[in-house]
C-alpha cells in the first residue's frame, strides 16, 4: 500500500482497477466503483476530500472540519462516513478524536477507472 500523500504509478492503477471504457465490468467491480463515485457526488464531501489532500499532514481531526464546512458536528460525521464505507477516506481514533486520511489508492482507482 502507498504511504500517505505518495504518488501512486500508473501501472499500480491498471492492476487493480481496469478501465470501464477498455472492457465491460463484472457486477461486483460496477458495485464498488458506484460506490465510490456516489460518495463523491455531493459538494460537503468533494471539500472535505480537498481539505484531506490540502492538509500539511496528510490527515484532519474531525474536530477540525465544522467550521470550515459550516456543518454541525453530526452532520459532518454522517458526510465522513459516507467517504469511509465507499473506502474513500480512513479514520484513526486517537483518544477522543478520530483523525481521517485518504485513501489515495482508491481515489487513483476510481480516477483510472474512467481513463481510455
């Protein structure tokens, strides 16, 4: 697995995640990639998505997106887990607080998915 903020190659894309323009997809392939592109289908979730890749660290505290989103707490847990089930993000609890990171591959999948 690619570390945090690492440049994931090409090659590495078409091995796991064939083009959807090159092949038809098996049921199961459709499914995940729906998946991931409805997680993506809401403006709350594109920007917590651009603020993970923007951040210095590589991760965000949960505490750290209700102001910029201007979302309440709850609100912004549900967009969080939404990223989390389509394996768009990971969560670590540390302490009291859950700290969310990329998950860069499957972003590189869902992107080389639609590649020709």
């Amino acid at each position: 697995m690619a570390e945090r903020g690492a440049t994931i190659e090409v090659a590495e894309v078409a091995e796991c995640c064939p083009s959807i323009l090159a092949t038809p997809l098996e049921v199961d392939d459709a499914a995940g990639l729906a998946r991931g592109f409805a997680a993506l289908a809401d403006p709350v979730r594109l920007r917590v998505l651009s603020m993970l890749a923007a951040a210095p660290r590589g991760e965000v505290c949960v505490c750290d997106f209700v102001t910029p989103l201007g979302k309440a707490q709850p609100t912004v847990s549900h967009h969080l887990k939404v990223l989390v089930e389509a394996g768009l993000v990971h969560g670590e609890r540390r302490g009291k607080w859950v700290w969310y990171s990329l998950d860069r591959v499957r972003l590189a999948g869902l992107r080389g998915a639609l590649g020709a």
